[in-house]
C-alpha cells in the first residue's frame, strides 16, 4: 500500500478512511513538524497529509524526496505552500474548498456582533467580578441590524457572510477582482476599490487569500478611510493585517 504522512491528529473518521487505501504514519504527539523533520519525513512517504501549520517553502521543497508525489492540505487555503517549487519538482498539491465556507461565515458573524455588542468586555467584567449593576448607558454597544457591511472579497465564505448579513436587514457593499453577474449579486453594491468601500460602510468583514497584493492591505492609509467607530473582522489571513497601524 502506498506510504502516507499525516503531519497532525485528525479526527478518527479522517484516520480511519486513509487507513482503508494506504500505510499511514501519523504525528502522534501532534507537535508542528520543523522543515527538517518534515524533510526526514519524506522519505517515508508517497504522499504528504499536512495542515496549515506545516510550511513547505521553497527551500524545504527543493529537499523533499522524490517519493512524494502529492500534497494534500488539510485546509482551504496553501498560501502555506510554495506551489511554484512544488509545481517544478511535479508534486501535485490539493486542498479542501468550500468545506469551511458555513463555518468561517459563521465565526465572522459570532465576531461581528460579538464586537458589536461588546460581548468580550460583559464576559470580563462578569469574570472580575467588576460588574454591579445595569445601568441605561452602560456598556451600550451598536446595533447592526440597518447598518452597512462592507465584504473585501465576494468568494464562497463572502457570499455566505453577504446572505447572513441580510438576515440582520444590513446593506451588503462589497469590493472584489471583478463583479459578480447581477444574478449573484442579490442586491449587493459593488465598489472597485477598497477605498470607496471602506468609506461608504459600518462594518468590514476581510475574506480575500494572502497574496503579496493584499499583505497589509489594512495599514494606516486604509484605517484612516474607515468611519469612526468601524468595526473590522477578519476571518481570513493574519499578515492581511498591519497590527502596529492597526
């Protein structure tokens, strides 16, 4: 059977089924492999089953066994990879989309209202013990329900967050590469540029891949474009984000 590597515990049903077509080994202490332990690796391995904590960048790939003939993530995005290396050593490299498109809307939302509502501070002082009674202009938050929600990349996981918006009667705005047809926009306002975007909304909500053209695209040029009071969520990729201007 082939030889295949999976580099974190999955949970049993994952386990289980790659049991079934292959030999597997499994990091069993479920510790991020370093470059050179994935490199040791291999040379065990006909295929490489790895999570977004894994980097294979250009120099590990150019080290990799020739038994490896695929890659395959655990996760939707492989900014993590270096798919022109693995292109060039002929490595096929997969990865699992739209499986988190509900789930990461989700979480988008919970943070949204969660911000909005001011969820984590309540939480706190409660914890502290800090909190002695309701008062009328005590912790008021903002209510989302008829505000603008501006989304920065209407992919599967935007439109999921475009539909639920619509379920708080919020006018979705959103900035993407190209519009979408008029059928797919179902209402949605369309801006070219995230500045325009960003000026015309209540809340942001960051759902756009890690590439070198968005990496830091929310700096102190783009803040400054937000209204006073802006809330931001980002489910997608950390470096998207200038935490110091931020």
């Amino acid at each position: 059977m082939p030889r295949i590597s999976i580099t974190r515990q999955l949970i049993s049903p994952v386990l289980e089924r790659a049991c079934q077509d292959y030999d597997i080994w499994v990091n069993e202490d479920d510790h991020i492999l370093s470059p050179s332990e994935l490199i040791e690796r291999s040379f065990d391995s006909d295929a490489l089953l790895i999570c977004h904590s894994e980097s294979l960048s250009e120099a590990v790939v150019s080290q990799l066994s020739e038994r490896v003939k695929i890659v395959a993530n655990y996760s939707v995005g492989v900014d993590h990879c270096d798919l022109d290396a693995l292109k060039a050593r002929g490595i096929v490299v997969t990865n699992t989309p739209d499986v988190l498109s509900d789930a990461t809307a989700e979480v988008a939302i919970l943070l949204l209202l969660g911000a909005a509502r001011r969820a984590y501070e309540g939480d706190q002082m409660l914890r502290q013990g800090t909190w002695t009674h309701w008062a009328p202009v005590a912790m008021n938050g903002v209510q989302i329900t008829g505000k603008r929600i501006g989304i920065v990349g209407m992919g599967r996981v935007g439109k999921v967050i475009a539909e639920r918006a619509l379920g708080f009667d919020m006018e979705v705005h959103y900035f993407n590469r190209n519009r979408l047809p008029a059928d797919l926009e179902h209402g949605a306002i369309y801006h070219s540029n995230i500045e325009s975007l960003f000026k015309s909304v209540d809340m942001i909500s960051l759902n756009c891949p890690a590439t070198i053209q968005t990496k830091n695209m929310i700096n102190r040029e783009s803040i400054s474009w937000m209204k006073k009071g802006a809330i931001l969520v980002n489910t997608a990729r950390g470096n998207l984000i200038d935490e110091q201007a931020l």
